[in-house]
C-alpha cells in the first residue's frame, strides 16, 4: 500500500455523471477521500471533545463510583443476603447479566471475523467498533459472576494454579468450562483486537505529539508499514479470524451448559447451545447497531465512514438472526414440552402465565415482533434511529429472556415446598453500573483508540471502481489481500 | 417381567453406608427434629425477615401440603426433608472448587466449608433443595454462644452448608469403639433429629448391613418410598407412607 496506488479521485472528479453520483453518496467504498484527508478525518473525531462528551462522563463515572464499586463494597462486607437470592433462586440478575453480556461480546467477533472470513465488504468500518463491544462487554461479563460469587476474595480457587494442597478445579463442573472458555475468549479477541489495530496505531503515531505521541509509539509496536510487517500482519488476521470462530461459538455453548448440564425443570435442554448462540448474536447484533447510531449521531465525521448502507446491511442480518431465534426458542419450546415432564410442563405454564408472564410476553414481542415488522422494510432498516430502538427492544428482549432462564425457571423446582419468587435488590444498582461502565469504556476507548479502521476502508477503497462499459456504469472489485 | 432388562447392580459405593428411614404415618409435625438439629450443628438464627424471605437455615424442615380443593382440603402427613445423602449426587460434580465432595470412608456427601466459594451451583443443582447457604454473617444474641456444639464447626458468610447426617456423632462412636477393640454395634448411637423425635418417626442406622434396625424396617414395610429416584440420586433416606 503505497501512496502511488492510491485511486485517482481529483482527476476523476469533474466528469462522472448521475448514476456514479447516486453510487458514490450511498456506498463508502465508492466514495474515496485522499488517505491524508482521511486519517486527519479520524484523527480529528478522537481529538475533538466537546463538554457533553465530558458532562455525560462524569455522571457515568458517577454511576460507576455508586452503582458498581460502592454497592460492591456493601455486597461482600454484609454477604449475598444484600441481593435478592434466596431458596430457591441461589442465581439471580447477576448472572443474568453475565450471560447477557457474553451474548453482547458475541457480536464483534460475528462481525469483524465471520464477515472478514467471507469478505462482507460493508463490514469495514465498523469491525473495530464491533469488536471493542467483545472485549468490554467480557470486562462485564467477568464482574458479573464476581459479583455472583458468596467469597470472591477467594476467586483465585477456581484457577489452575499451584498449590501446596495440590488442588485443581473441578474439571467436571461446567463452572470450570467457562471460566476456562471465558479466558480464552477474552484473551483471543483482545489480541483479535489488537493486531488490526497495528496499523492504525502507527498511523495515529505519526499523526500526534505528546503524550499522545508516546502511547501510540508503544502501541503501534513500532510498525513501519513495510512489505513484510504488511504479510505478517495478514497471515496472523487469517489466522486469528479463522480460528476465533469455533471459540466464539464454544463460549455461548459452554455458557448455556451450566443451565443444561444441571437436572433442574426448564434447562435440562439439549437444544440450549445453538439456542444461547443465536440469542448472543441476536442481542449482538442489536447492541452494535445502537453503538453505531450513537456513533455516528454524536462523533465528528462519522457520518463519511458509517452510512446507510451499513445500517441496511446488518437489518438484514438481524433479521436472519432474529428468524434463527425464533426458530430456536420454538425447538426448545416444543422439545420440553413434548418431554412430558410434569414439573417442566408446570414451568412452562408459569412462564407464560405466572406473575411474570408479562415478560415472556414482552420477549416474544421485541425479539420477534419488533425485528420481523420493521427490518423487512429496506427504507426502514436503513434508518439509524428507527435501527438504534429495534436494537434496544431486541436487546430488552433478549435480556428478559435470560432473566426467565434463570431466576423465573429456578421458581418451579421439583420441591414444591420451597417455591418463592425472586425479587432483586442490591442488584438494580450495580446492574445499572455495569451498564455505565461498559459506555464509559467505550467512551474513553473512542478518544485514544480510532474507532474506524482507516487502512481497511482506504484498502476496500482501492479495490473498488466504477467502471464504465458502453452506457452503464458498473461496480468492479479487484482482488483484495 | 421382561427379562431382557438388565438388573443394575449397584456398586458398594452407590449402595451407601449410612442411611435413615421415616415413617410419616408416625410424624406428628412437632419440629422437635428441626429444633435438635440446629442445635447439634450449630445453625444460625437467620431472623423474622430472612426466614420470611425463604433464607432460613435448617438442615432438615418439615414439609407439608394441602390436599384437594376448599372446602375438601386434607393436610398430607409430615414430610421430613433433609440431605438425602446421594450414592450419586447432582451436587458434587458441579462444584468447580471442590468443596462438595463425596467421602470414601463414610459414603456421605460432604461439604468443605473452607473450600466453598460461593457459587452456589451445588445448591441450584440440588433436586431436593436442601441446601443452605450463608447469606449474611449471623448474629447469635447471648447467651446462644454458650450453647455452640465444640464438635462443630460454625460457619461463616458466603459457604453452603447442608446436613451431614451429625457426621461428628458418627466418628465420636466409631472412634469409641475402636478405642475399646470393638465394632460399632447398631443404635449404638444416632443422629440428632432421630434422638429428638418423639413419635421415633425417624430410624438411623446401617443400610448396607442386613441385620440393623434400618434394614428390618425397610424390609417389614416393604412400601419404602426414595424421592425422586427417577433422577438416578440414589438417595439414602427411605420414607413410608399409607402403610
């Protein structure tokens, strides 16, 4: 990538006619700016901060400091009994929000490494902010189950380390699966993460003075952009996009076998692993188009790089997801119910018609209703504000659902003497601080970190032209990498 | 009978070593059981608010339903409900930390309140939800202290706790025995609960030998319920009912 291949855009400026107009303003890959201008572009909108930005900064640090850390503090000084865990709910919303933050994390690596490895060239500018949404969204993930935990000043037991005792963990307890699933996700998508960040990390090196000038020097691990740092880099993405697939797949798998591996009514389900995958993506899927409408609606510059047509291709995907879900949570549905099981026929019942039926209801209504009316409409599922709700419904949606899995199926038991209903306390607050943590991270993240990978756009750039043969005016793609 | 099912036969450590029999024709209801048993092992007193939350710490209750609709309704007799001792327990694999284990020597399932985390798996997976966790740090009001059993350990916030079938009466009279060159004979001693009952609704004993007053029991009955066998527990407790 020299700057002699760079597309000659001026030259070509003056003189195309309406058709490659109308091409240009709708897809970014067509519309190519000087790769100067466009990496000013980028840098600018991490630079620029306005006293909003700061305003809503300070009132999430503000959550952050009550809701996680202070609630947290109360929580281990005066026990679980300070949530609303009892018999026979011992898992409650603390768990809930694990599963639904690692469903969260699932859409980065579906984006950047799934649409990379079959060359879904909308994906390019927004695979970073995909996949900042994997790692943070872990980061909550992980503070959920310590939150969960009765003595998490022990929580290193549950790691493999050596020991006088000679203890391991107990590799038979799914517990232990996810913890080693987890890790291993988390650590492979933050290098996932890292290694496409290289370049642009350089880029911002070169582009910056200051403190600024030495943090990107450190991070960009002093790459140059030669031939050979350019293959080595590629070669380690193939790599890493190839092989994060099937760990992706495996976390939300191993996840959903805590509830399936139990002998509880109501998760004792063989379908609960694509089941819980197609959930992750789905409320992954949903959580990235509300990223990406605040994005875009909020930072300089933003509306160049995300358009449209970005919006209209991941409707379409949420679509395909939410068709896969409904499909999903019908097969279990129908697999439990047919199972004949007398306490499982007496879960679903209260599911639907106990004093939380108004949930399940809900669930259906924004997981499926919501997606189904509104994305099949090309004109809508372009709109990013109309997008950014579908999103948040899907994601209420999806957050109810495991809210059912867990402490609303863990109601029915095979004891009837011990049935009781949970009601949350200590958990509102601090759910509602993992929330603004994971905005402030990725707040902070969009002011160091350029949120566009502006050597991915500039390369998909270059690969695509307009061609004219005869009268018409045709996309044409070179070969990519 | 089809005899192309295969009989399972049991290994010795499914059988179980220790075990009890209830009779709920004979349960009265009293709680004395309930009472004794938070005294031998040292049970907190959670409180009115906590109790009434489901959060009480009782290592054996007192189950009872109704029958029927109003105005036909009919108690079901007493249903004692404490650890069943599984031969093959949902608690113990699922325990990432270890801390519920299954002892060799006693064939009981055991909890290792230093070892526990708190994740509370065990509990969740529990089918007899017999489980009881620490929510808070309890505190006993004077003179209660007075009264803690020194062969029991008190537990702390944050550990799961469950019957042990008063594990420490078990090794207090095996070690008597061997300190007198003898075997343990049977109703040589017993656990807190069946000690207390006074209709002598529950029987505790040997159930791998023949010859022990559990075995007799189960044997003249005949009509021995375990609960929720179907789940392949393997439970240790036998109850009667309706005999």
């Amino acid at each position: 990538m020299s700057d002699q291949n760079k597309p000659s855009v001026q030259g070509t400026a003056g003189h195309h006619d309406h058709g490659e107009e109308h091409f240009r303003e709708k897809h970014l890959l067509l519309d190519p700016l000087p790769r100067g201008e466009m990496n000013a572009m980028v840098m600018e909108s991490m630079q620029t901060t306005s006293w909003r930005f700061w305003l809503v900064f300070a009132i999430l640090s503000a959550i952050v400091v009550y809701g996680l850390f202070y609630k947290w503090g109360v929580l281990i000084l005066k026990g679980q009994g300070e949530a609303g865990v009892m018999r026979p709910d011992y898992w409650g919303i603390f768990l809930v929000n694990t599963v639904f933050w690692i469903g969260i994390s699932h859409a980065g690596t579906f984006i950047s490494a799934i649409l990379r490895v079959f060359k879904a060239e909308f994906r390019r500018p927004f695979t970073r902010a995909a996949e900042l949404m994997t790692t943070f969204g872990l980061v909550q993930a992980g503070f959920s189950v310590f939150m969960h935990m009765g003595r998490v000043w022990l929580a290193y037991w549950l790691f493999p380390y050596a020991n006088q005792r000679m203890l391991w963990p107990n590799l038979h307890s799914p517990l232990t699966w996810d913890l080693l699933a987890i890790t291993t996700y988390l650590l492979s998508s933050t290098m996932y993460l890292f290694l496409p960040l290289i370049p642009d990390m350089a880029m911002a090196r070169d582009r910056s003075t200051g403190w600024r000038k030495t943090f990107y020097k450190i991070l960009a691990l002093g790459f140059r952009g030669t031939e050979g740092e350019w293959t080595h880099l590629r070669n380690a993405m193939n790599i890493f996009a190839f092989a994060i697939i099937p760990v992706m797949f495996s976390v939300h798998t191993i996840v959903s076998w805590d509830f399936a591996a139990a002998t509880r009514p109501g998760w004792n389900s063989t379908i609960f692993g694509p089941y819980f995958v197609v959930g992750a993506l789905h409320s992954g899927m949903g959580a990235v188009v509300m990223v990406l409408a605040i994005v875009r609606g909020t930072m300089k510059h933003m509306k160049y790089f995300i358009r449209p047509e970005h919006f209209e291709a991941i409707g379409k995907l949420m679509l395909i997801i939410s068709m896969g879900w409904a499909y999903f949570f019908f097969n279990d549905y129908l697999v439990q119910w047919y199972g004949g099981d007398k306490w499982t026929k007496q879960l679903l019942h209260f599911h639907e018609a106990g004093p939380l039926g108004w949930m399940w209801f809900a669930m259906l209504v924004f997981n499926v209703v919501i997606p189904w009316s509104v994305l099949w409409n090309h004109k809508w599922r372009s709109s990013p504000w109309l997008i950014f709700f579908v999103g948040l419904f899907i994601n209420v949606g999806m957050w109810f659902e495991r809210y059912i899995i867990i402490p609303v199926s863990v109601t029915i038991n095979r004891m009837p003497f011990t049935w009781r209903l949970y009601e949350p306390a200590i958990e509102i607050p601090m759910s509602i601080g993992t929330l603004a943590l994971f905005i402030l991270l990725y707040m902070a993240a969009s002011r160091l970190v350029p949120l566009i990978p502006v050597w991915e756009v500039q390369e998909g750039q270059m690969a695509h032209k307009l061609t004219r043969f005869g009268r018409k005016t045709v996309v044409t793609v070179s070969e990519l990498e | 009978m089809n005899s192309k099912i295969p009989e399972i036969k049991l290994s010795e450590e499914q059988t179980g070593k220790w075990g009890m029999v209830i009779d709920q024709d004979i349960c009265t209801g009293c709680q004395a059981c309930v009472a004794a048993c938070a005294m031998e092992n040292n049970l907190s007193f959670v409180g009115e608010v906590d109790a009434g939350y489901g959060r009480s710490m009782h290592w054996i209750r007192i189950e009872r339903f109704w029958e029927g609709e109003y105005p036909e309704v009919k108690m079901t007799p007493g249903q004692p409900m404490m650890c069943q001792q599984c031969g093959s327990a949902p608690c113990e694999p699922v325990c990432p930390a270890f801390a519920t284990v299954h002892s060799q020597a006693e064939q009981l399932n055991l909890q290792v309140y230093n070892r526990c985390v708190g994740t509370r798996y065990c509990a969740n997976n529990c089918p007899y939800q017999v489980r009881s966790f620490n929510w808070r740090d309890y505190v006993r009001p004077e003179p209660l202290p007075n009264q803690l059993n020194p062969d029991v350990t008190v537990r702390r916030m944050g550990v799961m706790e469950k019957c042990t079938f008063c594990i420490q009466r078990i090794h207090k009279a095996e070690d008597k025995a061997k300190s007198e060159g003898r075997e343990l004979t049977d109703g040589e001693f017993t656990t807190a609960c069946a000690q207390a009952c006074p209709a002598n609704a529950i029987t505790f004993g040997r159930i791998d030998q023949p010859e022990s007053l559990v075995s007799q029991l189960i044997r003249k009955h005949g009509h021995g319920v375990k609960h929720l066998e179907e789940l392949g527990t393997l439970p240790s407790v036998t109850y009667f009912k309706g005999g």
